[in-house]
C-alpha cells in the first residue's frame, strides 16, 4: 500500500492501515532509535519507544504529511526522551562509581559543557545561529534549509562551516573540553 493510501486510511481509522505501516517501518523506526541512543537502551526499551512512536502516529495522523520523516523524528525525539527517563529513575546506589567515574560527576560535567555549548551558539550571528540549530538541532538537511531559506546551498554549508569553526574556537578559548 503506498504510504499516502496507508496515512488517509489511518485517518479514518483504520487499524489495518496502521498495522501494514507498522510492518513494513518497524525495522526503520528501531534502526533510528538504535542510531540516535546508541546501546544504551535493552531490545525491550526499544520496542518500547518505536510502540509509542506508531501509537503517536495513530493519535496524530492527521497533522502529519510526510510519514517516513515524520516517523524518524518522532523516533529520534522518543528516543532521547526514553532515555532521559531512564537515566532519571535510576538509583542513588547505582550513581555511585562506574570505571571509577560517577555518573553524577559526568552529569555536572555535561551540564557545564551544555552551557558552554549554549553560550557559543548563542555568540553566533542570528543567521549562522538559526542555520546552525536548524541543521544539528532540529536535523534538517541542508536541502531543508535551502528550500525554507531560499539561501543557496553553497551559502548554508559555508554557514554551517563558519558555525561549527566559530563554536570550535569559542569552545577551546574556554577549555571546557580539556582541548
């Protein structure tokens, strides 16, 4: 069933519909949940995080218009979302020393690289900014940026450049990463 079929059956709720989605893009949907957390989740979690990804597409079928774009991004975010979740509920004793790093010393530590991270992107030119989080926050692809921007391709990657070697620079100056 072509996907366009298979979404405006879902609409009207068919659970078929949504059950020959599932079939043919659970491989996918678990492929992009592996690639975004890495081994950090069991094979149950991430059955887990790609059910709820074709539960929200069952609940939010009609705001959708691309379903396998829709599906990658909704498993990259529940994704990163189970993951905060699970690293949240886990016990004081098991925080306590991992390789002989604690795992709430790596958090402080993350968080201070977070903040350094923010206040260099923030440094950015608004549009090198907006470029920059468009690419590596919000995953688009250049090809996005081009068409929403109607900059040219050559002018995005070198914004992107020029971000990512201005973040570099700022970071080093700051020595948060130990350069």
């Amino acid at each position: 069933m072509i996907d366009s079929i298979a979404l405006s059956a879902v609409r009207r709720g068919s659970e078929d519909a949504l059950g020959q989605i599932i079939d043919k893009y659970a491989a996918y949907v678990c492929v992009v949940i592996r690639n975004t957390i890495g081994d950090s989740l069991s094979h149950e979690d991430v059955e887990e995080t790609a059910s709820d990804v074709f539960f929200a597409l069952w609940r939010n079928a009609e705001k959708m218009e691309k379903l396998k774009a829709w599906l990658a991004a909704t498993a990259r975010n529940k994704a990163k979302n189970k993951l905060r979740e699970l690293r949240s509920d886990l016990p004081l004793d098991e925080e306590i020393a991992i390789d002989g790093i604690s795992v709430i010393e790596d958090t402080v530590i993350s968080s201070e690289e977070q903040r350094a991270v923010k206040e260099a992107i923030l440094a950015m030119d608004t549009l090198d900014r907006e470029i920059f989080l468009r690419h590596y926050y919000d995953s688009q692809t250049v090809a996005t940026i081009v068409a929403e921007t109607g900059m040219t391709e050559a002018a995005v990657r070198k914004r992107l450049m020029r971000g990512k070697k201005k973040l570099r620079a700022i970071l080093n100056n700051q020595e948060v990463f130990g350069s």
